[in-house]
C-alpha cells in the first residue's frame, strides 16, 4: 500500500516527506493536536482501507486512503521535531 501511494501519488508523498525547513512551525498556525497514533501501522491502515472498499466503495477508499497518509504524515512530522530537539547544538 505504501509502495502504491509513494507511486502513484508523488507530489503528495514529497509534501509528506519533505525536509523540514526552519520556518516550519505549524503550532503556530493551530494548536498541535495529540497524537494517539504511536500504535498507528501501514498493516493496520491496509486493513482500515480494504474495509472501507468493502463496505463503501472507491471513493471512500480515496478519502480513507487520504487521511491514513495524512496520519502518517503528521506521525513523521513529529519524529523529526522530536529528532530535531534531541540533536545536540554546535
């Protein structure tokens, strides 16, 4: 599932994964929201997406398919924060 959204969807795979840049602060625009998502997993969200097919359809694939790279996202976003406050300074 990975593989197929890092290909078929480039532009917003590179949005997701791109490097920080020091303007970066998006806990300024609105409140971080807590992420109860460490459990989170592609397994996981295969599972959540292949229901949604099921029971739904395509679009509601799509929607699905959206918000679980959107979580992933944000996942990242706060590994690398956190990475980034770990680094000792020069």
């Amino acid at each position: 599932m990975r593989r197929f959204i890092l290909t078929r969807m480039p532009k917003l795979s590179a949005s997701i994964h791109r490097v920080l840049r020091p303007g970066d602060h998006p806990e300024d625009i609105a409140p971080p929201k807590p992420l109860t998502t460490d459990s989170w997993t592609w397994d996981e969200a295969e599972a959540r997406l292949q229901e949604v097919y099921e029971k739904e359809g395509a679009v509601a694939w799509v929607q699905a398919a959206l918000s679980e790279i959107e979580t992933e996202g944000e996942i990242e976003r706060a590994r690398r924060r956190r990475e980034m406050q770990d680094e000792p300074t020069s």
